[in-house]
C-alpha cells in the first residue's frame, strides 16, 4: 500500500508554488523528481569521495570505484542481468541506443539486411538506426500501429523473415502509455534467431523488470526517469553479443594497451565506457533503485494504474476531450487533446494555474503523423502524484476550455 502523503514529504520540489498555485508535477514521462535520499547521495560523494576511478591508487579513488562498481551490481540485480558486465553505464537511454545502433551495426549489418522498428517509437530509437542505415545500407521495417494505438502484431509477423538482423521496440509508449506484449515479440523474433533490443526508459520506473525473464538482447533505460540524476542511464546487453561488438568511442578506460601500431580494448564492460564516467550519478542511480525498491515495484504499479484509471474516468467527462490511444494495456501516460485548442495553448494556460503537462510532438513525430494530429497534450503520473490533483488537472481543462 502506497502511503503518498509520507512519499511526498520525501520530494522537497513537490511543496514550492508555481505562479502562486501549489504545483502540480504531471510530467513525469520527461522527467522525474528527486527524493532527498538521492540529492543527499550526490552531495555526500562530491563531498566526501569525489576522486576519478579505476585509475588511482589512493584511498579516494579506489572507494569510489568500489561506490560505482557497487552501483553497477545494484543495477544488475534491479533489472534481473545475468552479470555485472552486461551492465554499462551511458548518459541515458538516447545514448544507450546510440552506442547499440553504432557497434551492432558495425558488428552484425550489411547492405541489403533488415532492422524492424516500429511506428510509435521514441526518435532515439529511430533517428540512430537511419544513421546507421545510410552507412551500412540496411533497410528499417516499420511495424504498423492500429488506431487504438496497439502494434498490430499480425503485422510485426510478417515482417520476420532470413534479411531481419534485430528487432528494436519500445517497451512502453511514452506517448500512448501502450504496454508492448514484450515476452511475444522476443519470442517470435527469437524462433527465427533475431535477436531483441527494448527501449525501457518509460517501463523501468512504472513496472518489475527482469531481463533475464523477458529474454531481451538489449535493455535500455535513464537514471533521471526512475527519481536518479540526469546524466546517467544504462545499457544491458547480452556477454556474448558485446563481445563481438566493438567500441563505440575511444579513450581511457576502454584501452587494455596503446601503441602507434596497434591498440588493445579492456574487457567488458569497460570496453564501451571511454573517458571519465559519470561515477557520482551511478552511486545516486544506486540510491534512487534502492528507494523504488523500499517502496516495492508492485505497489507502484498498482497505485499508478488506479490513479490512470481515475484520471481516465475524470477526463473522459470533459465535454470535447479526445484521448489519443485506448489500449487495455497501458501505463501511466495519457495524450489527449480538447475540442479545437492548440495543445501549446491548453499546456500554457494550465502552466499559469501550477499544473505541469508536456505538449508537442514527445519526440514521436512518425506516430503523430500516423494519428493525424500535431500533437498532444500530455500528463504522466508518478506514486508520489494524488487523486486531489488529477481533480485539479480536470478543473483546470474545463477551465482552459471555458475560454475558448
């Protein structure tokens, strides 16, 4: 059982005004805030352990190596990895995708092969593979999106066939809340032998996520999503296909040997971690998984879904309202639009009365022009958001849409 007043108290940004208005953070699916567990992490190791790692002998850089390695396993344990080394830090899940997009390419694709997408990815699991695609000259496949916003999976079918190199998927739709039949798509990807990377930035703070269970190649996923420090994200790969994949930057750390003729690359997952990394936002990761954890992923997910549920049902009241996806599958994300307004005017006006929503395209243009619309406005939900503020996000759209 979720006990939000008490979680609240943990969020100090949850308690400041907007314009005079108590805020109301609903734009979670962009970004998360912050408990003061993780704030306290971060100044606790710039203050007390701040010292480059792996490549000190004195007393400060080697704890806080040990503080990031142990980071590393926190992570590894979190997501279900079947070893520390599958785990590398990036600078968030567009990274992540870029690194996966860059070194499969260069390992696994050629001219004339097939990466299947689909049509409501995020850009970052688009815009690398396109990179790539007019290097290598591959070909994207795209798997069709339904107007309830579900894949349409007959679809994704027959798009496997002998060309199709990888699958790459979003687990959870930052625009729809769509919650992907993951465990299907692996396995049919796999009963032909292609291997699956999953987008998790928006699954891994909502939902229990083991790897290992889903059977995923790849997993990516931000710290700043799931209440951590921006700046800091992850990629899981299986051993055996990192090993065959090469770096995707070079420098210290990802370096055995260096000589003019000839340059020898650290094991994993070293390999893929060029320069001075991010060690004080892995140790706040650590600290922000560890609270999750305390607060427990089931409960999360429960209390997140009635409150979806509850702003649903408040919503779909508004005369005019318009909610864009209505799979039964869903996590707590809603894209809606009223009546005739702009979603940057709705999003600017409900700005002015504390409520924070996102508006725009969400990095998903390919899904909008599938829907046919512009954009949409957008609340995302967290445990720490409240019933009494979905009412106040009603009251506010009637409100908006009363001036209109």
């Amino acid at each position: 059982m979720i006990d939000v007043e008490r979680i609240r108290r943990d969020f100090p940004i949850l308690g400041r005004e907007v314009y005079g208005k108590p805020l109301v953070y609903l734009d979670n699916a962009a970004t998360t805030q912050k408990p003061q567990c993780v704030i306290d992490a971060i100044s606790e190791a710039y203050c007390n352990v701040n010292a480059n790692v792996h490549r000190g002998i004195h007393f400060l850089s080697q704890q806080a190596t040990d503080m990031m390695e142990a980071a590393r396993d926190k992570v590894s344990q979190f997501i279900g990895a079947g070893s520390r080394e599958e785990i590398i830090f990036t600078r968030g899940t567009t990274e992540s995708m870029n690194l996966l997009a860059s070194s499969f390419a260069q390992a696994f694709l050629k001219e004339g092969d097939e990466v299947i997408i689909s049509g409501m990815e995020h850009h970052s699991n688009i815009v690398p593979w396109q990179i790539q695609a007019a290097r290598y000259g591959f070909k994207l496949r795209i798997i069709p999106v339904t107007d309830r916003g579900e894949l349409d999976m007959d679809a994704f079918r027959s798009l496997l066939n002998p060309k199709t190199k990888l699958v790459s998927i979003t687990h959870v739709s930052n625009v729809l809340g769509t919650v992907n039949p993951i465990s299907e798509i692996i396995s049919q990807a796999h009963s032909h032998g292609i291997p699956v990377a999953v987008d998790g930035a928006q699954s891994v703070p909502h939902i229990k996520v083991n790897v290992k269970e889903l059977g995923a190649d790849f997993y990516a996923f931000s710290g700043h999503k799931i209440y951590g420090p921006t700046g800091i994200g992850v990629l899981y790969g299986r051993k055996e296909l990192l090993e065959k994949m090469p770096p995707y930057q070079g420098g210290g750390e990802m370096i055995k040997r260096v000589t003019f003729e000839k340059t020898t690359y650290n094991e994993l997952p070293y390999k893929f971690e060029a320069g001075t990394p991010d060690y004080v936002g892995s140790i706040a990761l650590a600290t922000a998984l560890d609270y999750v954890q305390e607060i427990g992923l089931d409960a999360i997910a429960q209390y997140e879904s009635e409150l979806c549920d509850y702003a649903l049902g408040k919503l779909t009241e508004i005369p005019g309202m318009r909610i864009i996806g209505n799979s039964d599958h869903r996590s707590a994300v809603i894209s809606f639009l009223v009546g005739n307004i702009h979603p940057s005017d709705m999003g600017t006006l409900l700005d002015r009365l504390g409520i924070a929503v996102r508006t725009g395209h969400h990095c998903a243009e390919p899904l909008m022009d599938r829907m046919g619309i512009p954009g949409t406005v957008r609340a995302s939900f967290s445990f720490y958001n409240t019933k009494a503020e979905i009412d106040t996000l009603s009251a506010g759209i009637e409100r908006v849409k009363g001036m209109f």
